[in-house]
C-alpha cells in the first residue's frame, strides 16, 4: 500500500500537452468548418443546376437544393459542437 498520493497511471499526460492537444483539435475543426459550409452549398446548387439543364427548368432545383445543401452544412457544424459548451461531445 503506497502512503503517497501520487497516480499510478503510466499514461498520464502533463496539462501543457493536454493543452496543446486541445489547442491542435479545436484549430483542425476551425480550419475544417468554412469548407464544410461552401462544399454543402456548391454540391447541392451543382446537383441543382444539372437538374434544372436537363428537365428544361428555370433555376427550381438550383435554389431549392442549394438551400438543403447549406442547411444540411449548418446542421453538420452544429452537431460537432458540444450542446453545453464544457468541451464535453453529446
């Protein structure tokens, strides 16, 4: 029986590399976020705007489909973000 208070876990890591590892996660999902939005809107405005090309339509399905694209983007990127802001995933 250890009289010392001290972890016996091998894995534990320093707070400065907990706080790095933090800082890196939080910078990749910043950097990754504006490409989720602008892929969702393009996608679902190409797919749109192929649709209205080949049915003869005015600019229907480019702006219908553009707009679920970017909704279906900003729904993505709140779903990465915790629900009660400690840092905690849902």
């Amino acid at each position: 029986m250890s009289l010392d208070n001290k972890s016996t876990k091998s894995g534990d890591s320093p707070p400065s590399a907990k706080k790095a590892k933090n800082f890196a996660t939080q910078f990749g999902l910043a950097m990754e976020l504006p490409f989720v939005l602008v892929s969702g809107t393009c996608l679902g405005g190409l797919l749109g705007y192929f649709l209205d090309k080949w049915l003869h339509t005015k600019l229907i399905f480019m702006l219908v489909l553009g707009g679920l694209g970017f909704f279906a983007a900003l729904r993505d990127i709140l779903r990465r973000f915790p629900a009660n802001g400690d840092g905690k995933e849902r």
